[in-house]
C-alpha cells in the first residue's frame, strides 16, 4: 500500500529544499523557526493544502531555472518561469519593467504569497514558513496611513473592469518587522501594481518593489 506524508511533512520537506536551494546563490534562511511548523499548524486543513500547493508551485519554479543552467537572482526568468509553470500570464510590456536590483512579489486576492525574488529571501529574517503562511499585513509595519494606502490600491487593481499596470505613486517609505528578534528595517518604494491573469481573468497582482536600502542587509532597529 503507498504510504502518503502529512501536510506538515509535505510542507516541512518543501521548505528545506527550498533553502537547501538557495544556499547554491550564497543566500542562507531558515526553513522554519519551529520544527513543530507554529504558523502552518494554525491554519485550516483547507489553508494547509493551499500554502502547500503554492509552494510547490514556486519551488518547482526554481527548479527549472536551475535546470536550465539559469540564475534564480534573474528576476525575469524567474518571474516568467514561475507564471509559465503556475499557468498563468502577464503582458510582456509589463514585465519588460523588471530589473534584478527591484523587489518581485506577487500576491492573490487573499494577500498571500505566490512569489517573492530571491533577494527579499536574502534581506529578510522572516522564515520559509512565515512568508508562505502569513499575510504580508502581519509580517510588516508601515508608518501611520501607509498600510491603508496599500490595501485601498489594492482593492482599487482588484476591481478593475478592464485590468491593466497601475502606478503605487506612493514614494519611498519606511517598513519594518513586526514579528522578528531582528526587527529589520526597509527602505522601498512600490512603484508598479501588474496585473496577473489566469485565462483572461485577474488573478493576482506582481509588484515592482525600488530596494532603496543602500546596504545589502537592511539596518537592525536601533534600540
């Protein structure tokens, strides 16, 4: 009889061949801060398959970048791999936009994770599991007003009749983590909402993300 894994352990694997990975580009994360998986064990069985299947299509991704002798610093390859092997599209315009110094993100309609670039891996002190399983409004703080900006542009590209790049026009501000010893500190401005497409509907949005640290790791907080 075939024996089948437990989603813990499904995603538990998912995560240490993830970073295992990346150490090949010189970038170390931890897959998980507990062994006991503390975030993905407080979801739904539902929302356990789902970060599993989004994993697993990211994961996948990187493979066939490495399979193809490419980088997974290359912020385009990436972001085309991981569309082609998630089924999904985007206008080639738009992508045209993406360089390797920017952050990559993208994000469904529920806010998570479909796809980060490997650089926010290297300048994060968030986990593996974190960034699958938690929303990005519960991973960082902005200054007073900015985390309402960001969810009204949000809700404003979802809504979209007519889908298409929206510009953030919201310059650079200041983002650090909420739930980390660390307590990193950004400086990034968002500049571009790309709209994401499964068949012809909207399905997620990409973000073009300035990295305005000049410091490859971001600054810890001051005490």
């Amino acid at each position: 009889m075939p024996t089948y894994d437990s989603p813990l352990a499904t995603f538990k694997k998912l995560a240490e061949s993830f970073t295992e990975m990346i150490e090949d580009e010189g970038v170390f994360i931890r897959p998980y801060a507990n062994p006991n998986l503390i975030h993905f064990t407080r979801l739904t069985k539902e929302e356990q398959m789902d970060v599993i299947s989004r994993a697993k299509l990211y994961v996948l991704a990187c493979i066939k970048v490495k399979e193809r002798h490419g980088s997974l610093t290359d912020n385009r390859m990436m972001v085309e791999t991981f569309l082609h092997t998630a089924g999904l599209s985007a206008q080639a315009e738009d992508l045209a936009l993406i360089d390797d110094n920017q952050f990559i993100e993208v994000y469904n309609k529920k806010g998570m994770h479909l796809f980060r670039s490997l650089n926010i891996f290297e300048s994060t002190s968030y986990t593996f599991e974190d960034l699958c399983c938690r929303q990005w409004h519960h991973l960082y703080e902005r200054p007073p007003g900015a985390h309402e900006n960001m969810l009204d542009l949000a809700r404003r590209f979802f809504s979209q009749e007519k889908p298409k790049i929206q510009a953030a026009e919201q310059g650079p501000i200041r983002i650090m983590e909420k739930d980390t010893l660390e307590h990193l500190i950004y400086q990034t401005e968002t500049k571009w909402l790309i709209p994401v497409f499964k068949a012809e509907s909207l399905e997620a949005a990409l973000t073009v993300v300035i990295n305005w640290n000049t410091e490859p790791i971001p600054q810890y907080l001051n005490p």
